[in-house]
C-alpha cells in the first residue's frame, strides 16, 4: 500500500513528502466511505521509512539493508480534524528523525496549505536481520 506520492526534499534528519491519496474512494484505509484522521499515523510511518531508506543509502546507491520495522507507539498525538478525506489540497507529511539506534524516532506533523492537520511522534521497533545461507 502506498500512500505518498512523492519526496519533495530531505536531508540526513527529515523528510517532506507530498500526498493525495487521501481523497481516493479507492484508499484501502477507508472505513464506511472516510478516511479517518487516524489514518495520518500511517501516512507518517511510510514517511519515517522512506526517509530510513534513503539516509541507509550507501554512495554506490544501494540501501543498506535493516530487518522489518514495527510501529511500537505513538505519542503526543494531536489530531485537529476528524478525517482526511474531506481535505481539498495535498497533503504535506513532515518526519524528524529524533533518534535512531535499535528503534527509530521520529516527530511528525501533516498538514495543508500551513494548516496542522496530525502532529505527534512515533517509536519504529527495527528487528534484527537475518542472515541469509
């Protein structure tokens, strides 16, 4: 499921990517016809991974790779809407990456036209890789 359009700019600490997929009838985290504000936590998630992507990337191009992430909380979230769906502009998702070891950390804001739509943090759990014979 991908959620992001695109990667408007980043550096080593954050991310700003652009969204529309939250006006999709055919967004696959709709429930009863919306979109739910809630929603926005996965918006931020891809963004976190997107950007730990890219901040892996070794110099010949190729991510370093890391084994599966698993959202572990959510903190300090701030939801000013009810739903997304019923937002007319693209979606702006922002991550900063606050700390990054065996766990990512990451403070989010969305928003629109410089409005705050879902702002709050999320911890990334990073699992160990497995070794391939």
């Amino acid at each position: 499921m991908l959620l992001l359009d695109c990667v408007e700019r980043w550096d080593d600490e954050q991310i700003l990517c652009v969204a529309s997929s939250h006006r999709s009838t055919s967004n696959p985290l709709r429930a009863g016809g919306r979109l739910g504000a809630i929603c926005g936590v996965e918006y931020a998630a891809q963004a976190m991974a997107v950007h730990d992507a890219l901040v892996r990337t070794k110099e010949d191009g190729e991510p370093q790779r890391s084994g599966p992430g698993y959202l572990a909380s959510v903190r300090e979230l701030c939801m000013e809407i009810t739903r997304l769906d019923d937002i007319e502009g693209d979606l702006a998702v922002s991550a900063t990456r606050l700390a990054a070891h065996s766990s990512l950390l990451y403070s989010f804001v969305i928003s629109t036209d410089r409005r705050i739509l879902v702002k709050g943090r999320i911890i990334i759990f990073v699992a160990a890789q497995q070794e391939v014979p």
